[in-house]
C-alpha cells in the first residue's frame, strides 16, 4: 500500500473506531447509546442518531459502488431510509453493517490504484481522493451530531 493510501485508510479507522485527535469517533460517539435513545427526536427539527447511522450507512454504500464502476446514485431511501421499531437486535444490527461497510471500505482503499486517486470514481465528478476523505468529513460531522443528540436526550 502507498503512503498516501495508507494515510487516507488510517484517517477514514480513526474518525470511525478512534481515538481522533478531535473527539469522539462514531463508534465512541455511540457508545452506551439503546435502541430507544437512538429512535428518539431530541432536538426539533433533528435527525435522529438512528437515522444518522443509517445515513452513513448509505454514504459507505454510495462510495463502495463507485469504486466497483456502479455509477448508480443513492435513492432517497437509501440516503435517509425509514428506521423501524426501537429493538436492541435491530440496532446493534445497524451499527454492525455500519462497521462492516467501514471495515469493507478500508479494505478497497488499501487495494485501490494510488495512480487513480486524482480520477473521478464511476461518472462522479469527484476524484477517488476527495470521496475517500469525504466519507471521514461525513462520518466526523455525524459524530459531532449524535454527541449533540446524546447531550439533549440525557435524563
């Protein structure tokens, strides 16, 4: 793996299982969070965390297609799907495909072509570099969100 490769996957763990220099990762921005605190609504107006997760989820989906040559757009149902009843099995399931699809990324970027960074992915007018680094830029703004979130649905 080149240089760069290997920072931009190191970027793209840390901002996900941590430790970041910044705060919290998403999986330590998740941390003690159930099913029925991430179904709820906090703040007026906000997503909730489980809808956050599964926005990302949908991101991770997004990027995964252009490296494989998928020049298929993300639905909206798929950007924001529809979250179901709160249970402990269906959460823990959601950040379970969460992980998986960061570990599944990290895996393409470590295998990915270093002369295609500076290429469009699929027929995205973004360069391979940019969506790598852009996934990180998501998942750190989400993860400020749901700490956010975590802070207005304390008891």
């Amino acid at each position: 793996m080149t240089t760069e490769l290997a920072r931009i996957e190191e970027q793209l763990r840390l901002s996900f299982e941590g430790p970041a220099w910044h705060g919290p990762s998403v999986l330590e921005a998740l941390e003690s969070v159930t099913s029925d605190r991430a179904y709820q609504h906090p703040i007026a107006g906000a997503h909730s965390i489980w809808e956050l997760v599964l926005h990302l989820t949908g991101t991770y989906r997004l990027v995964l297609r252009r490296v494989a040559g998928d020049t298929t757009p993300l639905s909206a149902d798929e950007d924001w799907p529809a979250v179901p009843l709160p249970t402990e099995p269906d959460w823990t399931a959601a950040i379970r495909t969460l992980r998986e699809l960061n570990q599944q990324l990290r895996r393409e970027i470590a295998r990915f072509d270093p002369d295609r960074l500076d290429k469009p992915l699929a027929d995205s007018p973004y360069a391979a570099y940019v969506q790598f680094i852009g996934v990180t830029q998501h998942d750190l703004y989400h993860a400020g969100q749901i700490v956010l979130l975590k802070r207005a649905n304390q008891p």
